[in-house]
C-alpha cells in the first residue's frame, strides 16, 4: 500500500470534496486524515490517503485531469511512514492584537527549541470593545520527550511580552 499525501487548490464550488473523493474511491484509495477551508476565495484541503501500488500512477493521472478541467491543481506526494520516537505533545493559543510578524517569531522561538508544529490554525476578527483586528492562533506542538518546558516557556512568554499577546502553553 502507498501512503500519499494530497494538496489541492482551486476556485471555491460545490462539489470539489465529491469530486477528490471520488477519484479516491474508483482507484480503490482509502480517505485516512484531511484538513480543508475556504481561504480566500479559493478552496484548500490537504488528504492523506491509501492505495495499492500498483493503482497510484492511475489515480496520478486522474487528479492531473482536474487541474485540465479547471476544477482544481492537486499534486500528490509519497509518504514514508517513520517509527515516531518519543514526543512530547503540548497545545498553544495566542491572542492578540494583529500586526505583522507574528507566527513568524513565534515560530522561530518553536524551531529554535527543537518543537514541531503538527497543526496551526489562525484567524483574525475585530476587536469587541477596543476596535482594530485581533489575531488568534492555536497550535498543537509535538517536542522532543526531553525537551524543557520551562526554558521553552520562558522563551514563548518573552516574545509574548514583546508582541503585547496572551499565550497559553499546555
């Protein structure tokens, strides 16, 4: 069996989901772990799929036809599964005030620290009471099993200070 990882984007309609699921299905492809949204206008969604090996350069050609379609641009990449060594998980939310640079540096402090981000979401909405755009972000972090917690709080919580963010690291 192949695992592979599909990326697709596109103008945003009806019936884009159906139509990667389908393909999937009629190459005897399993539909494992997805994550899609609306950004912008434009549909995204990346989908971990199964399916025989000798089936993959058939399902290839038929997510090539999509981007001839018009539908979307999909691209499919291989996977190669690792033993996971172990990890620690750690959840993260920010909020504050939205100005540039922010997952950059609190990106940069995770790398630095040797912490993966194994999801992001982000969003902005208008402040309630004080106007202006606040930014939001929720992470789910894996780390070293050995990594300090505390060092890597002191770090995220110095770059808060200096974002003017609220941050929680659990």
């Amino acid at each position: 069996m192949a695992s592979l990882v599909l990326t697709a984007v596109g103008d945003d309609r009806p019936g884009l989901v159906s139509a990667l699921a389908q393909a999937v299905a009629e190459h005897g492809g399993s539909w494992h772990t997805s994550e899609m949204a609306r950004l912008g206008g434009k549909f995204a969604g990346v989908v971990l799929v199964e399916v025989d090996d000798d089936r993959t350069a058939d399902l290839a050609e038929a997510l090539r036809g999509f981007g001839h379609q018009g539908l979307l641009e999909v691209s499919l990449t291989r996977t190669n599964p690792q033993p996971e060594p172990e990890r620690t998980v750690l959840e993260l939310h920010l909020l504050g005030n939205d100005r540039p640079g922010i997952v950059h540096q609190i990106s940069s402090v995770l790398a630095a620290q040797g912490v993966s981000i194994e999801q992001l979401e982000t969003g902005t909405r208008e402040a309630p009471m004080a106007g202006g755009t606040l930014f939001e972000a929720r992470a789910r972090l894996v780390a070293p099993a050995d990594v300090d917690r505390g060092l890597l709080a002191n770090a995220l919580e110095s770059i808060a200070n200096e974002l003017m963010v609220d941050l929680d690291l659990s």
